[in-house]
C-alpha cells in the first residue's frame, strides 16, 4: 500500500504539466448469462434462470451506468457540451449484450451533474451513435472476419512443441471434463468455455454439480485465462488478429495532435473478454488473468505543456467494482511512452495492411 501511494504521488506529480487529449476506452461486456451450457449440466434448462441467455442482465446494466458515469467525470467533466458528437466515436460488437452495454455506458457518461431531471438531461444531449458491423466481416473489434495467412499461423502455433507440451500438461484435466461433461474437451478455448459455465453458475449462486468440486475453480482458472493469450501468440498473428484496431486508435491520435482541441476526444469500444485479452497479449501487456466483466483497457494520449510532447500512456482495470484504473509498464518504454516511441514499438500491428496481408501468396 505504501508503494502504491508513493508511484501515485509521482506519478500525479509528473503528470502535473499534462493534460489528456484523447483516450480510447476498450471494454468488455457487463454481468450477463451469455453460455452454452454442457451437455451433462443440470442447469443447461433456460426456464431454470430469471433471465434469457446472452441477456445483460440488471446487474450487467449497473456495472456500465457507474463505469460511464466515472469516464464522464474523468474526460467531460470540464466539457460544456458533455457529449458532443464530434468529440466521441463509438463502436460495438454486433450482438446485442456488447451494443447494449455501450448504450448505458453512453448514458451514464453524458448525462450532465447539472440537473435531477434525468429525462430533460439526457435528451438535452445530442445521441452518440454506435457504429456496428457484422461479425463475419468485422476484423477490427469482433476480430472474426475470415483471414486465411492468420488461420493459417494459428494453425502452425498449435502445432509447435511449446504449445503441445503445455497442453500436455492437462491431459488428465481435459479427460476428466471430458467424462463429465459429455464433451469433447481438448484444448484450452473447452477449458475456458467451461470454467466460464461454471463461473456464471456459481456468480449467480447456483448449485454446481458434486464433480466440480475437484476442479472448479481452482484447476480450471490458470488454464482457463491462458486461452485469452492464445490468439495473438506470435507478432504475425498479432498483426492480423490486434493489428487494424491498434491502427485505427493510433491514426485518431495522430488526428488528435494535429486538430489540439480542448475538450478530450474519445473512441469508445464495446467488446468482449476475447477483445481483452488479444489486446493486451499483442502488446506484450497480459498478466495471465481471466478479464472480468467490464474490464477495461484505456489508451490515453496526453501532451506535455511544458516540453510539447506527446506521450501514451495505458491504463487498465480488471474487476467490476469501480476502482482507479492502474498504469501499465508498457515494455522498453515505460508507463509515460513518448507517442514517436509507441508507434516504433508497435510498428508491426500499426502498419498492417488486412486485405493485403490476409492474402498474401
């Protein structure tokens, strides 16, 4: 505690000449009961549970009000026009718990302090809209749209023997969940999909069946959260899978230094646990912990008023209580990177050319 205190004080004290210029905002759904239950699972009856499977349930819609409203007092606070549709972008999954979970963030970030009349508040504002593409055609924050190169490298890394051995060491793990399941359980995405059954099961205080108690959750959670390091493994699969959307997000920055508004400009991404975890895997920033529901990653651009330089800084917040997020040690840069440094480090995503490189012969 007492070291936290003292990076934070430096931190805030180095930080007393910088000022924010943008932030892209990244996160994962709120509480929802988004499975596809097992085929052994007592609780795989839909009637079973209050709410629809892949329905953002209340709790979900709380987390996302309180996490909007904390991202309106940090960026808009000092806004005259809280929400100003030139000043925010905003994109979504194409599936409804990911385009819900922006719209009450949305509103718990642009409704203004200023009035009680929450009704008059927010039509007061202009809406923010909230770009979606489908799933299968959208490489940029679903990251599903079809890439032969980055299948065909997903396929080489599984086949490595790093990847092999460390599988290997589950062996027992998976043919235990095999037989009680009734699945085939064989790699680490099963893994995950089960621990992540049982976990909203258990969150929602659920009876699990007498066999888990050998495994859940204790065996099941490092294997669980490595399959989110999995997909952009390597820097080539990294550059296809993470590549367009860290483009998209250092190109606003650019924008960002040379318009100088301000007012924050803000790019706020609705995504899922997947989405966390590529990222921070192809920026060398995962710490091998499942992403909560509404986990968030922010990358800020900020601009130093004493040397006039630009610097990246990112943050990260890996639980659903609202606290602070913490500062990441970005590799061979530290946690305040000059922008000209940030773009050299991860030259390898930010030039990616998708339709080229996806087909290259």
């Amino acid at each position: 505690m007492h070291f936290l205190y003292c990076l934070l004080f430096y931190v805030s004290s180095t930080l007393a000449q910088v000022s924010i210029k943008y932030s892209a905002v990244l996160f994962s759904s709120g509480f929802n009961i988004s499975i596809n239950p097992y085929p052994t699972d007592p609780l795989r009856y839909e009637a079973v549970w209050p709410y629809k499977y892949s329905e953002l349930i209340d709790i979900g819609k709380e987390q996302h009000y309180a996490l909007g409203k904390w991202f309106g007092e940090r960026y808009l606070k000092a806004s005259l026009n809280r929400c100003d549709p030139q000043m925010i972008f905003a994109r979504s999954i194409d599936e409804d718990i990911f385009v819900k979970s922006a719209q009450i963030h949305l509103a718990g970030m642009c409704l203004p302090n200023i009035s009680n009349n929450l009704t008059n508040a927010y039509l007061s504002q202009q809406p923010i809209s909230i770009t979606t593409t489908p799933v299968n055609e959208d490489e940029i924050l679903a990251m599903k749209r079809e890439c032969p190169d980055y299948i065909k490298l997903r396929q080489e890394y599984f086949n490595t023997k790093l990847y092999k051995d460390g599988l290997d060491c589950y062996k027992g793990l998976l043919a235990y969940l095999s037989e009680h399941t009734n699945m085939t359980v064989e790699n680490y995405d099963d893994i995950n999909e089960i621990y992540n059954i049982l976990l909203v099961e258990n969150l929602y205080n659920l009876t699990l069946p007498t066999w888990t108690q050998a495994v859940f959750p204790h065996k099941l959670e490092d294997p669980a959260c490595h399959s989110y390091a999995l997909s952009s493994a390597t820097p080539s699969m990294a550059r296809l899978l993470v590549g367009p959307l860290i483009k998209e997000i250092v190109n606003d920055m650019s924008y960002t230094m040379l318009v100088m508004s301000n007012d924050v400009v803000l790019s706020i991404y609705s995504g899922d646990d997947n989405t966390i975890g590529n990222v921070l895997t192809a920026l060398d920033l995962f710490d091998g912990k499942c992403p909560s529901t509404t986990a968030t990653i922010l990358m800020e651009l900020l601009y130093d008023n004493s040397s006039k330089d630009f610097y990246v800084r990112i943050l990260y917040r890996n639980t659903s209580d609202m606290v602070e997020p913490y500062a990441i040690d970005i590799p061979n840069c530290g946690t305040l990177c000059k922008f000209k440094n940030f773009t050299q480090l991860y030259g390898h995503l930010i030039s990616v050319d998708w339709e080229a490189d996806c087909y290259e012969v």
